[in-house]
C-alpha cells in the first residue's frame, strides 16, 4: 500500500516511512492511496467473531501488504488485551464504551497499535534511538506515554497545555519517567499541536535527531481506530438490532470521526455519522457554511475536544474530494457549550442510571436531539468519568470511585518541565537538553 499526502506535494510514500516519519515532508497527512473494501460474508459472519479477530480483518485490508499476517496478527492481539462493549442506556441510544483499557480512554487503541507497529518498524531498520513527540489536550498523552513506556530505543516527548487537563489525566503521564518526558506548556492545545509540526518541519533539528509523531496525524494512530466501529455493528447484530444505524462521534482533532469514515467506506454499514462539538464549534460551522475558519480554542469541561484547528480536518477533506456536499451527505453536526453538557450528563445519571463523562455527554445529547424514525444511535463514550472526577461530582452531586487502574497513577508526583510554546526553546531543550 503506498500514502499519499493531503497536500499533494511531496512522493507517495510506502507504509514503513509513513509510520516512522509520521507527518509528509511538505507538511501534509498521510492518506492511504487505496481503501479496500472487506467483503461481504466478512459481514454477513461479523456477529461471530471477537474483538481481535474482527480488528485483525480490519488492519489485513490496511496493513496487510506491508506486514507478514502473523507478525500483524500479534500486534493487533497484543493491542486489544480489553474490551469494548455495547451497552444500552435508552431505547435505541447505545453507548460503545471505550474506557476499558489501561489508561481508560479510547486512545489506548491506537496508542497501543502504534507503539507496536512503529517498534516492529524500527527494529527492521535496526535505528538506535527515536524521539517520539506527541501533543495533548488529554488522554492522547497518557495512552501513547503508557503504550511506549520501557519500550528500548525510543523517547517519548508528551507536550501538554498548562492548567488545561484534568488532575487524572495529568498525573497519568507525567508519573512515568524512565522513557518518557512530560512538557508543559504555557498555552492552549493548538500551541503544543503547532510546536509538535514546527520540530517536524525543522531541518537542523531532523537532521540531529530522528523523530517521529504519535498524534493521530500518524497513519499508524488513527486507522486502527476504525476497529471498534465494526465491533460496535457485531454487538449490534448480535443484539438482533435491525435499525439504520448512526454514529455519534465526540470531536476534537477528528482523528476518531476519520477512522469511523474509512470504515464506512470499507463497507461498514453505518447510514450517518454526528460530528459532536463543545464550544469549539470549527467543524460544525463548517458544515453549515462551507467555510472552514480555525480560530484559537477555548477551555470547557470536555477538554479534550478543546481543539481550533483540528489536524484530521484535512484528512476528512481528502477524503471526500474536498466536496461540502459530499461531506454533509455523511456527517451533521451538533456543538454544546459547557450548560448544556452538564445538563445532559445529569439527566442521564437522573434519568437512565448511567454515568456520562463530558465528551460522551455531546455525542449522547446529539442523538438524543437528532435520531430519527427507524434508526438506532451509538454513541462514543471516549473516557471513564473518573477522570473528569471533580466536574462529575459538581455536576451530578455525588462522589464519584476511581477505578483501581487510576488511583494507581495518582499515588506518583508529578514530573514535568515547563517551556514556552517557542520552537526556539523546544530545539535548544531536545538537541542540548537545556533550556
């Protein structure tokens, strides 16, 4: 399989250097040349497989010509050593849970996947040492930092904006050490996304060190996503749910949204997908204008998806030959500000007896307003509750567990160094180690 860029101006590139290198040399996404749909008894049986086996299908069509099928099998099993269930809140609103791995966010999927693949990479190109470098609005960092902890050969470099994540989801990568530095910066997410790309695109720093990303803008991070998306339609079919379905997507960087759109385009029968927004309402204003205007982001209580100039945007364009209509024929989109958000993931806690953190509390809301006759709704629930500890507990009035899986990482002190969002000051920090 060969990768093009979204910019159209650099070569295509084979799978290997897309993963390694991470981002094309005229600053553009990887994009798969091909999409391969799976075929037909793949999802006339899907109900009859598990998890891994359902995943490994997924990444054969993606990544099966580049890897050896028991070298890929491996990589995939050793990724999803948890599950994803489906589970019912309301009549026809189902909530596909992704907290079940270790860092309890759905980026464990990819951030697992891609530590893996990119240390069966290195290992065949025998490179000494690799810097990975990764930005965070919040639980990217805990899930690449733990996927890469004690992995040989490689520094991973989390970049994460000051006082903007939650105490959890802080403590989950900056306890770490041994591999792996947590940078804080004194910015917003766009400043750590925008450091990451800049070192990117630094000739003096890339040819002191090698270096290489794991923000979904790698190919490697993303698509895997697209496994639970399949997964949720085998729950489904096996439920005997016989509904158009929908997807509601809680949407930051679009990494996610993007998977769920490839694995449309592979066959996965999923009628329209919901773009789910807080305040930072980018795409959504898109959807409605035609006009794509990224502007700096602002906090809210689902700070995850505090993102203004989401990277995967470019990727969805591609996608879709940079065609409004054609992307509006796929995807609608919904956009909460902090009130509204609250309020739902009260009244689901009221109302169903189920828990929302607040970026599944969007895409919940969004299905709840927008499903329609004959469909049933899936929508993302990206991260435990837990993490978000103290906005739950101001919201729904009651104290809140923390599974034992996080009270593990607060029981460590923070380490972390503080630097301007300045690539002037990041060069002289990774090529030094000074600032």
């Amino acid at each position: 399989m060969r990768y093009y860029s979204t910019n159209h101006r650099a070569a295509n590139v084979s799978l290997e250097e897309a993963v390694v290198k991470g981002l094309a040399s005229d600053k553009g996404l990887f994009m798969p040349c091909d999409i391969r749909p799976l075929p037909q008894d793949f999802f006339d049986n899907i109900e009859k497989m598990d998890f891994k086996d359902i995943a490994f299908r997924v990444a054969d069509a993606f990544f099966g010509d580049d890897v050896p099928e028991e070298d890929l099998r491996d990589i995939v099993y050793d990724t999803l050593s948890f599950d994803a269930p489906i589970v019912k809140v309301k009549e026809d609103i189902y909530s596909l849970e992704l907290f079940h791995g270790p860092t309890l966010a759905f980026k464990d999927v990819g951030g697992r996947f891609m530590a893996r693949l990119l240390r069966y990479f290195l290992k065949r190109q025998n490179h000494k040492q690799v810097n990975v470098l990764v930005a965070t609005s919040g639980d990217t960092g805990s899930a690449v930092a733990n996927g890469f902890l004690g992995v040989e050969g490689i520094n991973v470099y989390v970049f994460y904006p000051k006082g903007k994540v939650s105490e959890i989801q802080e403590k989950q990568f900056t306890t770490l050490g041994r591999n792996i530095t947590a940078i804080e910066i004194d910015g917003c997410f766009d400043d750590c996304q925008a450091l990451v790309k800049g070192a990117f695109m630094d000739e003096e720093l890339n040819s002191m060190l090698h270096l290489t990303s794991a923000n979904s803008i790698n190919i490697a991070r993303f698509l895997p996503q697209a496994f639970y998306y399949f997964y949720a339609y085998a729950q489904l079919k096996r439920m005997g749910v016989k509904k158009d379905i929908v997807v509601s997507v809680p949407s930051g960087n679009f990494g996610n949204l993007a998977a769920g759109l490839f694995g449309k385009r592979m066959g996965l029968p999923v009628k329209r997908f919901i773009a789910a927004n807080n305040a930072n309402d980018i795409f959504y204003k898109y959807l409605q204008t035609g006009e794509y205007s990224p502007r700096a982001s602002v906090s809210t209580i689902a700070n995850a998806m505090d993102v203004g100039d989401p990277s995967n945007f470019a990727r969805i364009i591609s996608l879709y030959g940079n065609s409004h209509a054609a992307v509006c024929a796929d995807i609608s989109g919904a956009a909460y500000n902090n009130e509204q958000i609250a309020e739902s993931v009260k009244q689901a806690w009221i109302d169903e007896d189920y828990l929302l953190d607040p970026h599944g509390a969007c895409g919940y809301r969004a299905l709840c307003e927008n499903l329609r006759e004959n469909e049933v709704g899936v929508f993302l629930e990206t991260a435990h509750p837990a993490k978000f500890k103290e906005t739950i507990e101001n919201i729904i009035g009651h104290t809140i567990d923390i599974p034992d899986k996080l009270q593990a990482f607060m029981q460590g002190s923070k380490q972390s160094i503080p630097m301007s969002p300045n690539l002037q000051d990041l060069k002289k920090f990774l090529m030094l180690g000074e600032l």
